[in-house]
C-alpha cells in the first residue's frame, strides 16, 4: 500500500460520511470489517473507515428493524435475539470468530448462494438503504445488480419486525451449510413470505396470503433443476414439502394447509 497516495478518512457520522461519498475525485474503498486486504489497494484510492460513522447497531423504530452496514454477524445475531429462530442460520454461516468480525456490509459482498443467514433474511422482506442517492432496493434486487460505483453505498438493512418467522433445515452434519433449507416469514398483514436456498441457485422467493391455495406446489416448483454436488432434485423437493410443513405448523397454520398437501 503505497501511503503517500492512498488517503485514509474514518467519518465521524452519517453527514460526514455522505460528503464525503459526494466528493468527485478519486475512488473509494469502505472498510467494515472482516474482508480487507492491504495489498490489493490501489493508488490514489480512499479509504473509508465505517468504524465511528454510527453504523454498527442494531435498532427497531416503529416496528422497523434496523440494521447498520458497519454491525458484525454476532451483533446482528444479539440484536434480533426476539426472532429466536434466525439465531441457528447466523450460528451455521460462521463460527463466533468471524461472526464478531465480519460486518453485514462486507458479508452481502462476500454471501454464497448457499448461505443460511441470506436465506433467512431474505424471508424478512429486506430493503437496502443507500447513500449519497438515498435510493432503496430489495436486497435481492440490490444482490442481483452489477454495482460500479464506489461511492454508492448500503448503510442500512430494514424489514418490518415479522409477525411470525420460522426456519427449518436439513445437512449432513448439525453445523454443515444445509442442502436444503426453507425460511417463512409471516407479516402483520397474514401474508407469507418463503425464502428456498441450500443449493447452487440464489434463494428463491416465494410470495403469497396466509390462506392462498397452491403453497406446497410452489416450493416444490422452486426445487426443479436443483441438483448438484450436494443433492439430487428429487431429494430437495420431496424434503422441501417436509421442511415447509414444519414451518408452517411452528407459525400455527399447518391446518390451513392439510387439505393442499
């Protein structure tokens, strides 16, 4: 890392941290925590510490979750300590280790399509805040786009704190990465929300109401064309149709469903 080119800047707040995203010359590299490799920085590049800009906490406001770029996996996993069940998918992503050094800024960068903590979340319904545009996107929108610019930037996570979540899983061993597993989130409003991942593909989103016909047909659908190293196609839908009833009767609507399945 060449010093002399390389400008090194840790804002103090969010304001700070927006002009300083605004500024028109040179690019930018955001440290966050858990992926920073000195010998990959380039000249005239800026380095922006997130470290004292206020985004390392975990917040709920009116029934929001709030989750800044700069908390760690352990602070995540402390903060939604009231949706019990995302606590075991945030436990299989990462040892505590890593949990208490990665950030959610840099696991998005680095998340594998197999991830468990990016399947539960994606279940939530998430939003990505970004700066300076204050533009926000789904997080799969935000996963699935090619960003280029440097100086745009997630610094929140939001999602509405769900009326109802549940996760189910199944690997080969209690702390693999799963083969298969299946998220359902339940908002204030009934409707379901269930995330599919454990295999090669980004987790697929299947959105309906509490009461809609053709759930278990969906997520078996979810599971064509899934086989890889891991498992066969056959094997993940006909699990699928296990895990998700089991989610359902954690959320006390399995009766709703018996007569589909």
């Amino acid at each position: 890392m060449n010093t002399e080119d390389t400008r090194y800047i840790r804002p103090k707040n969010l304001q700070e941290l927006e002009a300083l995203l605004k500024q028109k010359y040179g690019r930018c590299r955001i440290l966050a925590g858990g992926a920073f490799s000195p010998a990959r920085v380039e000249a005239d590049e800026i380095l922006i510490d997130l470290q004292d800009a206020g985004l390392n906490q975990v917040v709920l406001e009116n029934d929001t979750i709030r989750i800044g770029a700069a908390a760690s996996l352990q602070q995540i996993l402390e903060g939604l300590h009231a949706i019990a069940e995302i606590r075991e998918p945030l436990e299989i992503e990462a040892g505590l280790n890593v949990r208490e050094s990665l950030s959610l800024l840099n696991y998005l960068r680095t998340a594998e399509t197999r991830s468990p903590f990016l399947t539960a979340l994606l279940a939530l319904t998430p939003e990505v805040e970004l700066i300076p545009s204050g533009r926000k996107l789904a997080l799969e929108a935000f996963l699935g786009q090619e960003n280029t610019d440097s100086r745009e930037i997630p610094i929140y996570v939001n999602f509405q704190y769900p009326k109802g979540f549940a996760w189910e899983s199944i690997a080969r061993a209690p702390k693999d990465r799963p083969i298969i597993c299946v998220t359902v989130g339940r908002n204030k409003s009934g409707r379901l929300r269930v995330a599919c991942g454990g295999n090669e593909a980004f987790p697929r989103i299947i959105e309906t109401e509490a009461r809609a016909e053709g759930l278990f047909t969906s997520v078996r659908k979810a599971y064509e064309h899934s086989a890889d190293a891991w498992a066969s196609e056959e094997y993940r839908q006909e699990m699928s149709q296990i895990l998700l009833s089991r989610c359902l009767r954690k959320l006390g609507l399995i009766a709703e469903y018996q007569e589909e399945k």
